[in-house]
C-alpha cells in the first residue's frame, strides 16, 4: 500500500462517518455502477464479432454477467440496509443495531466471492493478445476491466480497514 494510500484511509478513519458514507455510493459505489455498464456494453459488442478471441469474450461475458449481478446487489445492500442503520446510530438511534455482526458478515463474504469472480475473469483477460495497438477494442477491454478491479479493490479496502472497523466499535458501545 503507497503512502499516499495510506494517508487517504487513516483521513478516513476519523472523517464523520457520514461523510464516509456519502464517499462510498457517491463515489466508489457510482464509479463501480458506471464501470460494470460501460464494461458490460463493450464486452456485449466485442462478444457479437466472429474472430480469434470469441470464445475467451464469450467466457468473459459469462463470468462477467453473475460478478456484475452479485455486485450490483451487494452495493444495493450497504445502500438499503447497512448505511441507514449505521447513520441512524451515529444519531444516537439504535434501530437494528444488532443486526451489523450479521450484516458486516454477510458482506465480507459477498467481498470473497466477488473478488473470486473478478480473478476469474482475469485469468481469460490475460490470455487476450498484448500486443496489439493501443486503440484495439482488446485493450480498450483489458483497460476497463482492470479500471473496474482497481475501484472495486478500492472499495473493498475501504470497507474492511475503515468501514466495518467502526461498525465494530459503534455496536461495542451501543450493542
């Protein structure tokens, strides 16, 4: 981890958690949306033209379809009902404060799974060419996807090192 990096999650760590909050889904959770969008259209008209790399954009497709799925409900999840219980604890209201052990578990196993698929798919971007010009719809895939891993492991480090640390913390002292 850069000390940039490292810089950024300590500033987290003691941001209100509200602003932690707004920075996940108006941030990391929209850059995640647009990029599985973005990804998903270009893979849909890589997929539909015949050529040496069909099948591994076939199988990227495959694999790509249930990560992004998987995703798009686990975002969805933090949004509906992680983040509303942890602001309503952070005004001193405790409505399913109970439920974050369980919630906080569910959603690093989601994070695994998720980032099991994203190897996945990776293992098939590696196969694609490397050696052809940089305006090749290929590399313009291969950048994408590496564009959505890179957030998505943003995501997941700001999670687990700052997010569900003070989940921990808040249940210790309302729980």
């Amino acid at each position: 981890m850069s000390l940039g990096e490292q810089e950024q999650l300590a500033a987290w760590q003691v941001a209100p958690l509200a602003d932690l909050i707004r920075h996940l889904v108006g941030t990391c959770h929209q850059e995640c949306r647009d990029d599985m969008s973005q990804l998903e259209t270009l893979l849909a008209l890589l997929a539909m033209e015949p050529g040496p790399f069909h099948l591994s954009l076939v199988e990227i497709r495959d694999l790509l379809s249930p990560f992004c799925s998987e995703l798009r409900a686990h975002l969805a999840r933090e949004e509906q009902d992680l983040f509303p219980v942890l602001l309503a604890a952070e005004h001193g209201m405790t409505p399913g404060i109970e439920e974050v052990g369980l919630l906080r578990s569910l959603l690093e196993e989601e994070h695994g799974r998720e980032v099991g698929l994203l190897d996945d798919i990776n293992v098939f971007t590696e196969a694609l060419a490397t050696d052809l010009p940089a305006d090749s719809p290929m590399v313009r895939l291969r950048a994408s996807l590496a564009g959505l891993s890179a957030r998505f492991q943003g995501h997941i480090k700001l999670e687990n090192k700052v997010l569900f640390p003070r989940m921990g913390q808040k249940s210790a002292v309302l729980g």
